[in-house]
C-alpha cells in the first residue's frame, strides 16, 4: 500500500468510486480510495438504481445529465460494460393543477439546460404506462431519459477505470484515524498502515459521522429505512412489447420500475423508521434489515388503486435497507465547514442517479478550487451550527414522507422549525407573524391580518399578495419595523487589517472611521465569490457583514487568506438587525435614541454607536427598502428592551409591523442582488452588472489576473432585470428567458413590485435584447428589459 498520496477519497459507493473516476480526468493520477469492505457494500448495493435527469434546480439537472452521459458512455465501453437501461422513460404523477404547474416550471428550467421533458395529461400517462389507473389523476411529467442501472457494475466500471489512469483501490482497508497537521495536510491512519496525503475526502455513505468524529465534525446525515419488493413475472410486460417506463407517485408515495419480467416497487410509507442513530454494527455490511411490509400496508393499498396488475402476482423477494438524508433532502458536497483540505461527498439518497455528476462537480472543487456550476445547493456550508443529526432526524422523516411532492415556492414544512429564535420570536409571533427559516433563523414572512388566515401555495400569487401589498404602502407612507436575524457579522482586528481587506475586494474597500462600504471578493477565476458591507465604527473595530446563509462560507474564505496577525471573530450568534424603514424613520429614530440623527449629522452610509433607550447599540444608515432607513444591531440580550423602546417611539408615527417578503418586493424594485441566487460563481462582476464596484487599477486583488483574461474575451452574457406582462404568476427562478423562441438566458429572482405595480424579474441573459419572453406557467410571456432601479433611480430617499 502506498504511504503517501495527493488525494485518499475513504468509501467505496458510488460516492468514493465517482469522485476517484473523476479526479483522474481532472489529470490528479496520485490518488488513492480506501474502503473498509468490498466496493458497494454500503448503501450502493442494494439501491434501486434509477437515473433520472429530474432535479428542483438547473444545477441538480445538470449533475444528473451528467450522469445519464457518463453512464451511456461506460456501458458502451466494451473493455468493462455496464449493464443500464437507459430510455425506458419515467413519469411523475399528479393529482392537481398545483402540481402541474410545478412540472411546467421544470420543464422550461430543465430546457435552460438542453433538457427536454414533456407536460402529458391522465390519458397520455396511461397509454405511456398501460399497467396504470386514471383515477383521481390530472396528469403527468414525462422524463424520456428516465432508467436504471447495475450499481455494483457501475462502481466497479469506475474504479477500473480510474486505475487505468494511475488511481489506487484498496479493498478490506478500515479507516481507523485521522491526523492534521500544522501545514493542513493529513494523514489517513488504517489497519494495513498510514498513508498521508494533501486532501482527504470523506465519502463514508451511512458511516459518514464515524469518519467525520475522527476530525471533529458531525455531519447533518440521518439514515432511513427504506423497503421495496420485487414481484414475479406479469403477464401485461411481457405483452407489451417494449419495457415498462418508471413511474414515481406523489398520491401513493411509491414508485416502480420495470426489473426483468415483474416489477420493483418502492415505498415511501408514513410510518416510517430512521436508521443506525444510536451507532452501527461494525458488522453491517452487504447486510439488510429486518422486513416490515406491514409499515407499508397504507402505502402498498394506493400501490394497488394505481396499479391493479400488482393485486393479481406474487412477491418474489424484500430488501429493506438504509438510505441516508440531510436536512434539505440534498447531498453535502464540498468542502467541509471549519476544515482545510478535507471534502465530503455524502447524503446521497438517490446516490445511483446522480452520484455521477456529484463526483464531477467534487473533482473539479478539489483540482481547481471551484466547479462549472455554482455549487451552492450541495455545499455543505449551507447549513451552520444549528444543522445536528437530530434536526437532520426531523427532516429526513419529513422528506420522506414526501418524497415526491416538491416544495411550492414560499412553503416551509413544520419539522424541526425553530432551531434558532430570538427574543423577538414569541413578540412577533403574538403580532400575528407567519415565519420563514433562514439558515434556520426563524425570520418574520409577513404578517397574517387574521389568526386563522392561511396561504394556499402555488406557483401563482396567492393570499398573501395583498397582505405584502398594505405592509408596503404602510411602510412607504409613514414607518415600518422589522427583525432581520441571523444576519452574518464578523469582526475584523489586527495590525494591515485594511490593506488586507483591500486584496480581498476588488473595488475600493472604505477606510473612513463612521462609514460604511458594498464590496465584491472573487474567486481565483475572477468570479463572483461574496458579496459583503464594510463598516468601520468609530472605535475602530470593522465589522464585516453578509448574508445570512454565507456564516462558514464566507468565515472559511476569509480565514484562509489572513495573514498572521488578522483576526476574523464571529458575532453572527450574538447580535441581532431590527430595522425601521420609510419617511418617518428618522422621527422614530430621534425619539428613541439620544443624538443628532439628522441628514447631515448622519447622512446615507453611516455608523455609530448609540443607547435605543436602555439597549447598547450599533446604528446603521443603509437600506435594503430604497427607503429611509436604518439597521439596528443590538446584542440579543439587549434585543427586547431595543424593541420596546423602538415600538414606543413609533406609536406615535402609526409604525406598522412588515416581513422579509416585503423585502423580497422592495429590493427588486431597487435592482438589489441576492447572493447565491443573483450572485454566483458562474458570472464575473462584469457579466452581473456590477462594474461600479471593480476598479481594476488597484495594484493587486483576488482573481484580478483571472477577471482581466475574462475581459478580453466577453462572453456577451449580462444582468438585467426585466418588467413581465403578467398578472397571474411572478416568473421562477429557473424559468428560461426567450427571444424569437430560442433560449437566451435564465431568471434568478421575480416579484411582484407592489410601490412601481409592476411584475419584475432578474437574470442573466445574452446582451443585445430588449423585447423578450419568459416562460410562466407553460407560456410564453412577453417581457422587457428595464433599467435596474424602478423605484427611486436617483437614490434620493435614503439620503432624505
């Protein structure tokens, strides 16, 4: 066994195999994958192997493109073939015009990647799958490149053939440590010797939190019991002439595939089991657990309603086996928060299926730093401190019990709410609050006009249209109040603390005592990395703000570039935003806070220190809204006595309650970006719009190398937002963007602008149009390109 390695990848499923395969075409030959058994003695084994090309958003369709290409291509080769059936064809049922609509997004979010599905109604899905019922069905989403594959011949295709190119296997080789050292490498200890390596990838399937306890992290992995049935021969498929296309039910919550003869059939019962919490049996391998048909009997009843061929043949064989969920139903892949040089390739629950573009998407993570695709949605970072196995529990048991009804935009489900509150939270939720998690920050949505009003999702606007309407005509005309939680904040001390900053951004970074900063920081490629204010308060701290969601992501970057002497401290767990907004803000302001909080004492982009009544504080003058207003961050033991006194000052002025949906509408119509959704690392800050804050004079910045090559070399692409003639339905995220037809971009953000009327989207699009359409709800909807700033272009307000 070799001792030392660039890459060691421990697990050898479709994660581990994947991920080595792939390091190889990246041009890494000096890696190596260990495995504590045989290759595929986990979870791969016994999976049921479908490979569909559906994904909740472009980048998970594009994995799995990926996959269905690398799969055809390996089961062609002769040298090692791979027995897959690709093209049998797969529908996803529905029982509502709801759900429909959802599938008509897909299908124009999916064409955004050269991806056909079809929208078929009751009698298609069933002359498509003559085994299949029409009751109660509305229709269907077609998947022509829906199939199924051998997964142990999958695996072991790709560890043939990342030897060939230099890679080392070794089987039967149990992990039994992990040791990092000073300069951030590692070294794998096992049972046959040590092997130290630059990178370590932990790819351990339903083991992941034993590998990972070995470098002090726990993973937010949960395994489930999963159980399906092989049935014997029916006569209909062996009649029809051609194989059974897949089918998955949301009515039922079950799915099959066609397996020889007979059928495989899957359940997603309600009472449903988690798997391994209290720790696995170091002698579970290739193993099951016991049968439980009887768990599935509510299940396996629809089963027979959808499709009665199923009461009349017998169960040839059970398997019921683990299967491994996180929070959001999405794999982690990526870096692993808080570590250098260790990655994870886990959660997978439809590992076979997209395990392929996950171990791409990882390669190129771990060669070059970032990937094709903006990574985000499987980033590992996207969960924080509050992201435990028992909150993963939670979640896992509610995903699967519903696992093929997708999210409606704006729904969040009940389990496992409320990992993070404030003291705010029980005051807000008595003023009427309905509530949306945010890195699981219970956040204020918007405020329900009466106790039992309730919001019917869907793909177009609802109930709540109205109610986000009066908030911000309320706010507008007079002042609003807010919480924002969770808030990312850092603080920045040190010796060279600003001359180091100003290489992580690549405009001009404010060095001015009281004032505040919008930066940019690249990538290596010269690509959009994070967007974040600066604010130097008087006493000379520096306080580093951004997203909510960018808590480990943005402390991972920041940390890996300090110099020795910098050092980066979080306050994003101890301090809390209330923001007032609108033209009465500053009487609010004054009322509540001793000083002179006049425009020219405070002008727009200012900081200071201040008491809101009794509650030490740190003021803000920036706005979100476009509006008049100013952030408030105030330590959470503080947070109720600042509310009260804000909430006292503000009674005279008619202060009124709004929620981030609000928000959500307001910054649209200022053109202000959302990062991981208008800001990725797909597009520079050219492409996005935002040569204002490049200054490519300065003598050196991150990616400014990389950014000038770009420059050169446009790609023609270009941010925009769009004015939409519809109101029925905003657009969605992913929905693609036309001209005479052909695809020419993707929308990113879309709201209703409540204070411009008008329905606004965002996204990235070739330059040179201004008339185009968007695809909403299965049509073509004409839209135009409009200047960003529909609301208060000229930035008078906040300055007010």
């Amino acid at each position: 066994m070799k001792s030392t390695a660039r890459v060691v990848v421990i697990g050898g499923g479709i994660a581990g195999c994947s991920t080595l395969y792939h390091l190889t075409k990246e041009g890494w030959s000096d890696v190596v994958l260990v495995e504590r058994n045989e290759l595929t003695s986990g979870t791969t084994w016994h999976s049921a192997a479908q490979v569909t090309n559906f994904g909740m958003n472009q980048t998970m369709v594009g994995l799995k493109t990926h996959s269905i290409n690398l799969y055809r291509e390996l089961a062609a080769n002769t040298e090692y073939p791979v027995g897959y059936h690709y093209g049998d064809g797969g529908i996803r049922l529905a029982n509502t015009e709801a759900q429909m609509d959802g599938y008509r997004h897909f299908v124009s979010q999916a064409q955004g990647m050269g991806v056909e599905f079809e929208v078929i109604d009751a009698e298609e899905c069933a002359r498509r799958h003559p085994l299949i019922s029409t009751d109660n069905l509305v229709g269907g989403l077609w998947d022509p490149h829906d199939g199924d594959i051998d997964p142990a011949q999958l695996c072991q295709a790709l560890a043939f053939h990342a030897r060939k190119a230099g890679a080392e296997v070794y089987r039967n080789t149990p992990v039994t440590g992990l040791t990092q050292h000073k300069d951030d490498s590692w070294t794998v200890h096992t049972e046959h010797g040590d092997i130290d390596c630059e990178i370590v990838v932990n790819a351990c399937g339903y083991r992941v939190n034993e590998v990972g306890a070995m470098m002090g992290v726990e993973h937010p992995v949960a395994s489930m019991e999963h159980q399906y049935f092989l049935t014997e021969d029916i006569p209909a498929i062996k009649e029809a002439g051609h194989r059974m296309p897949l089918l998955r039910c949301p009515i039922s919550d079950y799915y099959s595939r066609q397996e020889k003869n007979g059928l495989l059939v899957g359940f997603y019962e309600q009472d449903c089991k988690t798997w391994g919490m209290d720790g696995i049996d170091p002698n579970f391998v290739n193993a099951l657990c016991p049968d439980d048909l009887d768990r599935v009997m509510d299940v396996l009843e629809g089963a027979f309603a959808r499709m009665p061929a199923l009461q009349e043949t017998g169960i040839r064989a059970i398997v019921n086996g683990p299967i491994t969920y996180t929070i959001d139903g999405a794999p982690l892949v990526g870096p692993i928060p808080g570590k250098r040089n260790a990655f994870c390739i886990i959660g997978l629950r439809a590992g076979l299926g997209e395990g392929g573009g996950h171990g791409w998407m990882l390669a190129q993570q771990i060669v070059h730093g970032e990937a094709c695709y903006d990574t985000w949605c499987i980033d590992p970072r996207r969960f924080t401190g509050h992201a435990n196995v028992e909150l993963t529990a939670l979640k896992a048991i509610e995903d699967y019990q519903n696992e093929f009804r997708f999210h409606f935009p704006h729904e969040h489900r009940p389990a496992g709410r409320f990992a993070k509150t404030t003291p705010l939270t029980p005051i807000l939720q008595a003023e009427g609050a309905e509530f949306t998690p945010v890195n699981g920050w219970e956040r204020a949505d918007y405020f329900k006009p009466s106790p039992d009003f309730t919001e019917t999702h869907g793909y177009r606007f609802t109930e709540v249209f109205d109610v986000v309407a009066a908030e911000v005509k309320s706010l507008q005309s007079g002042v609003g109040i807010t919480e924002v939680n969770g808030f990312n904040r850092f603080e920045i001390s040190g010796d060279g603390a600003q001359d180091w900053l100003d290489t992580m951004f690549c405009g001009n970074v404010t060095r001015k005592a009281g004032r505040i900063g919008l930066g940019y920081m690249l990538n290596h490629h010269g690509l959009i990395k994070a967007e974040a204010t600066i604010a130097n308060l008087p006493d000379g701290r520096i306080w580093y703000g951004s997203a909510a969601a960018s808590e480990f992501h943005d402390m991972d970057w920041l940390t890996a570039h300090a110099p020795e002497g910098i050092t980066v401290k979080s306050l994003t767990n101890d301090m809390t935003i209330i923001v007032i907004a609108g033209p009465k803000s500053r009487d609010v302001l004054s009322k509540a806070a001793r000083g002179d909080w006049s425009a020219a004492a405070f002008p727009w982009l200012s900081v200071r220190k201040a008491s809101i009544g009794i509650a030490p504080a740190v003021v803000m003058s920036v706005s979100f809204s476009g509006e008049l207003a100013y952030e408030i961050h105030v330590p959470n033991a503080s947070l109720f006595a600042a509310w009260t006194a804000l909430r006292a000052a503000g009674a005279d002025h008619g202060m009124t309650l709004f929620g981030a949906r609000a928000v959500e509408s307001m910054r649209l119509e200022k053109g202000y970006r959302h990062w991981k959704a208008d800001l990725i690392t797909e597009f520079d800050p050219f492409e996005s719009d935002l040569s204002r804050f490049v200054k490519m004079e300065k003598a050196n910045f991150i990616g400014k190398e990389a950014l000038q090559k770009r420059l050169d070399a446009p790609s023609g692409k270009t941010f925009a937002t769009l004015k939409v003639a519809s109101d029925i339905a905003p657009a969605q995220p992913g929905a693609s963007i036309r001209a005479n037809g052909k695809i020419i971009g993707t929308v990113t953000s879309a709201d209703w602008g409540h204070r411009v009327n008008e329905n606004l989207a965002m996204g990235f699009l070739d330059e040179g149009h201004s008339a185009v359409t968007i695809d909403i709800l299965g049509t073509a909807v004409a839209a135009e390109v409009v200047s960003p700033a529909r609301y208060d272009p000229k930035m008078e307000l906040p300055r007010s």
